[in-house]
C-alpha cells in the first residue's frame, strides 16, 4: 500500500526483525509462479484437518518435508501419501539473504540451512491462531515472505497466547525474521485486508505467505 510516509525497519522484540519492501516486484512475481507449481502436487494445496476435528481456513503447501499437526514427514500421509516436492537450493540461498538481511553477514547467516518451507494462500476471510512454530529441533530463525494482500500480524511473548503482542502490518515484499529469544514467540494473523496487493505480483487476490525453517531432522523424521 502506499503511504505518505516510507515505511522503516524495525526490531518488534529481540530477535525479530522487520523489514518493509525486501523483495522487489520481479522477485515476487518469480515466488508467485513457484508456488502455483508446487500447488499442483505432487502434494497439492490443501486445508489442513486439526487433531480437534477443525480444518484450518488457511491453504497450505510444503517443500522439502511435510507438515502436519504436529509433526513433521517426507510424505504427506493425511492427503494422498505422496513424497513432498523437494526443497530447491536457489530458495535456502533466498533464505540466508534475509538472514544476512536481518541481522547482517556473519556465521549467523552463512550457516543457515533451512530445509522446508510452508507457504500459506490466505484468502480474505482466512485468519491464523495464535500459535509457535516449535516442531522443529532446530534452533534457528524463522524467515516469513508476504506476497500480495497486506495483513495484521500479531507477534506476541514466548509463554502464552494472550498480551503482551504487536501488531505489525506486513504488506507485499515484507521480510520478517524472528529468532534468538523471539524464535518461540506466539503470532498469527487475525486479518487479511483485501484488494490492497500491488500490481505487477501475479496474485489478483489473496495473501501468500512462505515461510522458510530449519527442521534440524537431516535425513530422519
């Protein structure tokens, strides 16, 4: 969305950082059209079923290994029982720029190694619950890539679901990445604002949302 003002990089907590504008409308436009492929299979896009009977308003696709409440396998046992897409080099190389982008060159960023990616479509009544990404054995950071709509992302503590928290809006190209003392905080997204993706992305409607983690399961499960 345009704004009088530019907007500026910000630490939200310690450990996440925000970056407006990150990915130029080129780089979006690629990510866009990634996605519609690994949407097709051989895992497709799909809503997820929660152990409770509930089915997320979220879709969702994934490289490398697949998620599923809450656990983490190479095949998508709960939609068709296919072998995930694979998780491509040139997008872990995408992940350590905004690694490097977030808390500048150094080990932190030359060592990342992320070995999944869960790319969410929100259309616009999806939400996301207050939640922490914590399958994973691996301590490093979280990298979240907004592509079309913008939304509110709410980044809240470590403990549990209710305040403190931020409110952050994330519009298309926004880098965020949160590690360090914030790599197990609470967010979600309780609003996507409709008709404000920028042209020239390839989403006519909806928010993607791709993010990028190390699994820490090298070859295992």
């Amino acid at each position: 969305m345009d704004g009088l003002f530019p907007r500026e990089r910000s630490e939200v907590a310690p450990g996440a950082v925000h970056v407006p504008g990150w990915l130029p409308v080129e780089r979006q436009r690629e990510l866009v059209e990634a996605c519609r492929g690994w949407a097709r299979g051989p895992v497709p896009l799909r809503r997820t079923e929660l152990p409770g009977g509930g089915v997320m308003s979220v879709r969702t696709v994934c490289l490398g290994w697949h998620w599923q409440p809450y656990r983490y396998g190479r095949t998508a046992d709960d939609v068709n029982g296919a072998r995930v897409a694979a998780f491509p080099d040139w997008l872990a190389e995408l992940g350590r720029e905004a690694v490097a982008e977030a808390y500048g060159e150094g080990p932190r960023a030359r060592s990342y190694a992320p070995d999944t990616a869960l790319i969410n479509f929100y259309d616009d009544t999806a939400r996301m619950g207050m939640h922490q990404d914590k399958e994973e054995r691996s301590g490093a950071p979280v990298v979240s890539l907004s592509i079309g709509d913008a939304c509110v992302f709410r980044f809240g503590n470590t403990e549990d679901r209710r305040r403190p928290w931020t409110d952050v809006e994330l519009e298309s190209g926004d880098l965020f990445v949160f590690g360090g003392a914030s790599r197990f905080a609470y967010h979600g997204v309780p609003k996507v604002r409709p008709g404000t993706a920028p042209p020239g992305t390839g989403m006519r409607a909806g928010r993607l949302n791709l993010t990028l983690r190390e699994t820490g399961l090298g070859d295992g499960g």
